[in-house]
C-alpha cells in the first residue's frame, strides 16, 4: 500500500517547495534536474503540478526533495511543518 501525504496538505507542501526553491533562484527545470540527480524521476511538468498542489506527494518521494535542498529529511519535514507518514 502506497502512503501519500494527506490530500489536504498538497497545496501546503507544493507552496513551501515553491519557496525553497526561489529561495535558491531555481527555475522548475533546474530543480527538476536536481531531483532527477537525486534518483527521482520527475519532469517539470510534474513539478508544477507537485507546487500547484494537484500531484499527490508519496512520503518516500519526500526524501528527494530534502536531498535537492541540502536539508537533512528530519529538518526538511519541520522546515515544511507536515507529516509524511
């Protein structure tokens, strides 16, 4: 059984991966390329939609995001202030 983050806190997380990222000055294409050296397999298309908050976000997907950041996964789900599990 897949585990996603409840429907409820998709906007939520799409918003504060938005902030992170222009935090960093990245275009979508560039954090969809960190994602993807990272090992997840994501487009931009799917990025956008994961930050419009109309992509469901499973929580072993969550690990890739913290990894692109250069946040340790523990202080990347304070930083987003939901829970994964």
């Amino acid at each position: 059984m897949k585990m996603n983050i409840l429907n409820k806190e998709n906007k939520l997380f799409g918003k504060k991966i938005v902030d992170l990222r222009l935090k960093k000055g990245w275009t979508q294409e560039q954090m969809s390329a960190k994602l993807q050296l990272c090992g997840l397999d994501i487009s931009r298309a799917t990025l956008s939609k994961i930050e419009l908050g109309t992509r469901q976000v499973y929580y072993w997907e969550v690990k890739y995001f913290a990894k692109a950041f250069d946040i340790d996964y523990f202080e990347f789900e304070k930083v987003l202030k939901i829970n994964t599990i």
